[in-house]
C-alpha cells in the first residue's frame, strides 16, 4: 500500500511539472519591448493618460494643488516652460509629482511633446 501512494504521488507531482514545463512567456509581451517611442507624441493619446494617471488626484478640485488644476489641453499648457518640475531637476524647489518621479519613459514623452511645441493632438 505504501508503494502505491509513493507511485501515485510521484505521478502526481510529475503530473503538475508536465502543466508548467513548456510554458513560455514572452518578455516582449509581458514587459513590453522596453522602447520609448517619442517621435509622434500625442496630447490625447500620451500626454492626457499621464497626466490622469499622475496629477489630476492633486491638480482638480478637492486636491491639495486645486488651484493649479490641470483638468484641460489649456490648463496643462500653462506649465509646459518649466520641465525641471517633472524631469526632477536639482535644485527645483517644487518636485511633480510629490510621490516620487515619474517613469523615465513618461518624462521623455513629456519633455518631446513640449519640445515639439506641445500641440493638441
């Protein structure tokens, strides 16, 4: 008896191997391809989901930086000459956000959209 659940345990486990075994995952299609595409940034398509994602609890009413709201194409372009602010910069006395930078990748997307005259798009 002791035999047998000693065989149907190894079953068992080589069993559970041959599920996980020839898995693969794909990085590309895990992580992504680690690219920062900034050649067309997109006000709509880029700049807004950062913006969403890292400003607006803060830069909309209710928040702590209400005054400064940054709900709209317009507003958001009153702070486009400073980029020390989201680059984090020594020596900028106001770091954006507050919790700690960005993703290199959105601040790049950022400072090309600014550099290419951060249109509406």
């Amino acid at each position: 008896m002791r035999h047998f659940f000693f065989a149907a345990l190894t079953l068992l486990f080589i069993a559970s191997l041959s599920q996980t075994a020839c898995y693969y995952d794909n990085e590309k299609d895990l992580y992504g391809d680690g690219s920062c595409d900034t050649t067309a940034v997109s006000y709509s398509a880029d700049i807004r989901p950062i913006i969403d994602a890292n400003c607006v609890s803060c830069h909309a009413p209710g928040g702590e930086q209400e005054t400064s709201p940054l709900l709209t194409y317009a507003d958001v372009t009153k702070y486009t000459g400073d980029l020390n602010i989201v680059e984090r910069t020594a020596g900028t006395s106001t770091l954006m956000p507050p919790a700690g930078k960005m993703s290199d990748c959105n601040v790049s997307l950022i400072a090309a959209w600014v550099n290419q005259g951060a249109p509406n798009n």
